[in-house]
C-alpha cells in the first residue's frame, strides 16, 4: 500500500492498493475510487466488539481492487486535517468520529464507553482501541496539535476536543466543574485528563461545537 495525504484545510488520504490488498474505512469516508476498485460495506467483528447496537449498524467498507493497482481517496466529514499513525509501533486510543481508515491488518475494538450528554450524540463517549499493525488514518475536525507527554505530565483536554492518545498515555474522563463552568466556561461540561509518557492529539475543533455554529444558519423545516 502506498499514501499520500493532499489538500490544505479539507485533505483527502489518497491510497493506492496493488490487487492483491485490502483497506478499509467507515462508511461514508470514500470521495472517490478508480474504476477498477471492488467495495464491500458489511459489519466487520473487529470494530463492533462490544458496542452497543446503534454503532453495530454502522458498518465498515472494504475495497479491493481487481486485475492491478487502484486508488480510493477518502475524506472526513468536516474541514479539517488528516493524520497518518502506524500502529505497528503501539496501539492508539481514538474518538469514535476520529477514524478514518486503515489496513485491514489494524484490529479494532471498543477501549470506553459512557454515557455524558447530547452534545455527543446518541451514543455518548465512544473510545477505539487500535492496535496490531499497518497504517490508520484519522480525520481531525479542524487542525491538530500533537503534544508528547513526559511521565507524569498530564494535560486536561476538553472531551470533545481530545481526538487520539497513544496506549501508554493514562485517560480519565470527568465533569469540568459545577453548573456554572459548564454554561460560563465554554469548553463544555467534560474534560480527559491525559497523562504520560505517550503522544496525544488534540483536535481545534470539536463537531458538536462545529455543528451549533451551523444551526442558526439552516433553514427551519416547516
């Protein structure tokens, strides 16, 4: 497999699979494929252990190109930026709506999940564990800092804004304060407390935030 990542503040991750590999990615995700490019979208067991039953509708897409090489080019689902992890060299913790794609050697299953309020959505806090080997591609909403934790060194991130953190970085999701933080404070009403050794990245945007800057400029169903 070979990548590039393109664009400035809406990327694509352009993959090119000889014909006898595999990736994949959510639903959603492809932009654009190449002719000869085979998809299949069905659940995949490795990303719905342990999830609930609404994130098991959710299926990934494998593509698989036939008689030589091609192309899928995958993008995110807001503006923002695209990160490469090779997982081969430790496994990665990732917000649900952070990945992207990957080899279909990456194993992936669910780290955490809680129940905070509706600005996640329905489901809530949902963690990814990725882990075995290949590439992994996240989508950040905005643009990203990575930030590499001494031991000891922890970091409060609003949970929105927390995208991904390498498994040797500890994680612990809280309330940010009283009723007061929460409506005056403007970073929302939860925070992850990170702390190392290990990278983590923090994304500038959080989606819930995105999407309720958008609201008031829709048009109301009658």
């Amino acid at each position: 497999m070979r990548y590039t990542i393109t664009g400035d503040s809406l990327q694509f991750v352009n993959v090119q699979l000889d014909d006898n590999e595999e990736f994949q990615s959510v639903a959603g995700g492809m932009v654009y494929m190449t002719g000869n490019m085979a998809m299949d979208a069905k659940p995949k067991g490795g990303l719905l252990k342990g999830f609930g039953r609404s994130a098991a509708s959710v299926p990934l897409v494998r593509f698989r190109p036939q008689g030589g090489p091609g192309i899928v080019g995958l993008g995110g689902s807001a503006p923002g930026k695209i990160a490469d992890l090779d997982i081969g060299k430790g496994r990665w913790i990732v917000q649900k709506a952070g990945y992207l794609g990957s080899q279909t050697t990456v194993e992936l299953r669910t780290e955490f999940q809680k129940k905070l309020n509706e600005s996640f959505g329905r489901e809530g806090l949902i963690l990814q564990e990725l882990s075995g080997s290949g590439m992994a591609f996240l989508a950040a909403c905005g643009d990203f800092n990575t930030v590499d934790l001494k031991p000891g060194e922890s970091y409060k991130v609003s949970t929105a804004n927390a995208l991904a953190w390498q498994g040797t970085v500890k994680y612990d999701v809280s309330s940010a304060g009283g009723a007061k933080a929460a409506l005056f404070g403007g970073e929302g009403p939860f925070v992850t407390t990170l702390t190392g050794p290990g990278k983590i990245m923090i994304q500038s945007m959080a989606l819930p935030r995105f999407a309720g800057v958008l609201a008031p400029c829709l048009p109301e169903s009658r």
